[in-house]
C-alpha cells in the first residue's frame, strides 16, 4: 500500500512538471506571437489595428510584418496580359515568343521535366499529328529556366520541333501555379482567352478549338461585315443569305413570312442572344 | 522589356519582337557561327539563315531582320571594313531589288560590317515597301540596344559527356 502510494506520488510529481512545462513553451509562444504583432487583443486595451497607439507604445508594442503574396505585377500588366517569353532553349540558345500582335492562337503549356503529370503531355507532343489542335494554334512549352530545371532532363523529353523556353520569369509573368498549367493567347487582341489544368491533351485540344470558334464568331459578329465591307445589291443579298443558312434558317422558314408585329417579336421571347460558350478552360 | 543573350549577343526586344539566338550548325569543316533573328510575327522553327521559310508568311506591316556572324578568315577583309553596327537605318536604305528572295511588295537592306572584333552581317526585310516611313522606326527600336560584345571563350558543355 505504502509503494503504490509512492508511485502515485511520483507518477503526480512528474505529470506536474509536464504541464509546468507545457505552460512554460506556451507562454513563450504568445509572447513571441505578441512581440510579432499577432496577439489576440491587447493587454494596453488599445485597438491592435490602430498604427498611431502601436507606435506610441515604443519599441515594446506590436510590430507590423509585411505580408506579401509573390512579387507585384508591373504596372503595365494585368491577369489578362500576354507578355514576351524571353529565356534559353534547352540548347543554351536564346529563344523570345511574343504571343501577341499575330492572328493567330498560341498555346503556351507550362511543363516540368520531372512532374509525373506532365510525362503524358511530354508524350503526346511527340505525336504532333494526333494532338488535334486546330489550325494557326501554336504550341510552346515554357519550363522553368536552367537554375530550377536540368536542361539535359527537358531536351530528353522535348520533341524535337518544339519550341521550349526555359524561363522561371515568364511562370511569373503568366501567374502559374504548378504544372502542367496550359495558357491559351489571343494573338489579334494580345489577350489570355483560357488557362487552366487538364488530364489529357485532348481536353485541352478541344477548349482550344472552342475557344477559337468563340473568337471567330465574336470577331465576325461584331464585325458587320455587310456594312463595313460595303457590299450592296446581289452581294449583300448573298451575304445575307449566307448568314441566315447559317443560322439555321433557310428558304420558306416561317420567320420569314411574318404576318404581324407578334411574329416578329413575341411577347413572352426570353433573351434572344443566341447561347455562346464560354471561352476559357476549366480551372 | 524581354531580353535575348546568348553567344556574345544582347537584344532587348521593342514591344511586338519576337527572336532567337543560335548557333548555326556547321558544314564540314566550317566552324559553327551565331545567327541572331528577329520578327514580329511568329518565327517558325525552321527559319534559313536569311528568312528563307520566313519572309513568305509576312504580313504588310511584319518585319524580320538576321544578323549573321561570318568567321573570323572574314576579318580585314574589304566587305567588311565598315567598323561598328548601323544603328540606325533610313527609308531610302531599303530597296526591293536588295531582297535575297523578290517577293512582291517587300523591300530589304543589308548591311557588312565589324563589331567587336567579330565580322557581321545585317540584313532586314520590310513586309511592306510602300509603308517603310512607319516600319523603318520600329526597325531602328530594335537597332538601337542591340549590343555584340568580344568572341566569347569557348564554354564547356552544359552536361558531362564521353569523347
């Protein structure tokens, strides 16, 4: 009896020291979290947000750490901009893509020579007749520049034909989270249309063609061609009529004929701009 | 601005310039030499020394330019004794009989000369003769910064291999 009362007593003592030292480490931390800035309320009872009461309390008050998410875009970009990528070839020649100012798209896939989900990509650019991209598409592997990446690596698994430029500045510049990441470009409005991630280059291949289709008809349409072209007389009825079939109305179509205001416009119609899809690709 | 350096070569690229750096390969005993091409449309990947497969997807207001190092047997020779890059080029420079390959409508230039101790060739391609005064500037933008400095040193490979 008289030893189970002696291991009781020294099971007590040592669970006392535990949390003795427990609440010391702890302590420490919210002094340390306190000195930093991040304490919950304020032992003064003063707001912790109010910069003026922080700075009269001295060098014992709170001190404001800087939180920054990545550098800060240049002025003259945006989320949507497509900038030059400007870096080596896997050769250690110099290589500059400027996606911008040409009609056509370009496809910029942001790779990794050593992510696994990016073999299946490197893959199916060695089969550049099967990747189904449309016409004037462009594609351009981007991996980041020879102090992140092992040139030797990404010639082994680069086609030959392909463009590549190593650069960690563009995977900046374009915003990219991790690979594979795929940016498609506007060359005419100099615009990102689509980013996004993908499984399988066929997905990206058919956003890609979507995305072109979207362009095309958002160019024409806001084109007016007829007008702006000055087409009269037969040409503008052909024009006309090539619009219409188009569309899905052909000759003797009842909307053609209407026999009063109603027909034409309907009063319970909803919106009646046809459906577009939305450009871009799932992220 | 993006910057191309490679082979002793800099160029900031103006707004719209796409290029690239390379080293020419070589033909039997002929040692390899950097070609340096510039354009502001989208440059194939197989592109001849002077615009071949190039020059013919130009549009009128498109621009393409090589700078072609020549060995150094070149060196004090009589067509290159010009000393130093023209910086700076004018409209009645270009002459659509200068092309290496007529195309209509295009007009080129080109240009012999030593920098750096290094033997060069410039030669431009306008898509468009009739509108060299507003293609003519953004040629010289290019011009301006473009910098050759000395031969460099020979550098080891990037990668370890057997001889």
């Amino acid at each position: 009896m008289i030893a189970l009362a002696i291991v009781l007593s020294i099971v007590v003592l040592l669970l006392s020291v535990l949390v003795a030292g427990l609440l010391r480490s702890h302590a420490d931390i919210l002094k340390a979290l306190h000195d930093l800035g991040a304490g919950v309320g304020e032992p003064t009872g003063s707001d912790p947000h109010d910069q003026s009461s922080a700075r009269a309390s001295g060098p014992q008050g709170p001190i404001s750490v800087p939180l920054t998410m990545g550098p800060p875009l240049p002025g003259e970009r945006s989320s949507i901009s497509a900038p030059t990528i400007a870096g080596v070839t896997p050769s250690g020649d110099a290589l500059a893509v400027a996606p911008s100012g040409s009609d056509q798209l370009t496809l910029l896939a942001f790779l990794s020579s050593g992510c696994a989900s990016c073999a299946g990509f490197w893959k199916a650019f060695h089969r550049p007749d099967e990747l189904g991209l449309p016409p004037r598409t462009r594609l351009v592997v981007v991996t980041k520049g020879p102090e992140m990446e092992i040139p030797g690596e990404v010639t082994a698994q680069a086609p030959p034909g392909l463009p590549v430029v190593m650069s960690t500045e563009a995977w900046g510049d374009y915003e990219v989270p991790g690979s594979p990441f795929f940016v498609l470009v506007d060359g005419n409005s100099g615009r990102r249309i689509g980013e996004g991630v993908a499984n399988q280059f066929s997905q990206v291949a058919e956003l890609v063609r979507r995305a072109q289709v979207d362009a095309g008809e958002f160019a024409e349409g806001s084109r007016g061609q007829p007008h702006a072209e000055g087409l009269d007389g037969p040409e503008r009825e052909l024009a006309n009529d090539r619009e219409l079939t188009a569309a899905g109305v052909l000759p003797g179509d009842p909307s053609l004929y209407p026999s009063s205001l109603a027909d034409v416009c309907p009063p319970d119609v909803g919106d009646p701009r046809p459906n577009r899809t939305p450009i871009g690709m799932a992220n | 601005m993006a910057t191309l350096r490679a082979h002793g070569i800099e160029a900031p690229l103006p707004g719209g310039f796409e290029g690239r750096i390379f080293m020419r390969s070589s033909i039997g005993e002929e040692a390899p030499s950097p070609v340096a091409q510039f354009a502001t449309f989208a440059l194939p990947e197989e592109v001849g020394d002077f615009g071949g497969g190039a020059v013919t997807l130009m549009g009128a207001d498109d621009i393409f330019t090589t700078l072609f190092e020549f060995g150094p047997e070149s060196l004090g020779t009589r067509l290159f004794a010009r000393q130093g890059f023209p910086r700076s080029l004018s409209p009645d420079n270009f002459l659509p009989y200068v092309l290496r390959r007529g195309l209509g409508g295009q007009s080129g230039t080109q240009w012999f000369f030593t920098e750096a101790g290094r033997p060069f060739t410039l030669y431009v391609v306008l898509g468009s003769h009739a509108r060299r005064r507003s293609l003519v500037p953004r040629v010289n933008g290019l011009l301006a910064n473009l910098a050759i400095s000395p031969s460099p040193e020979p550098s080891l490979p990037s990668s370890a291999r057997w001889n």
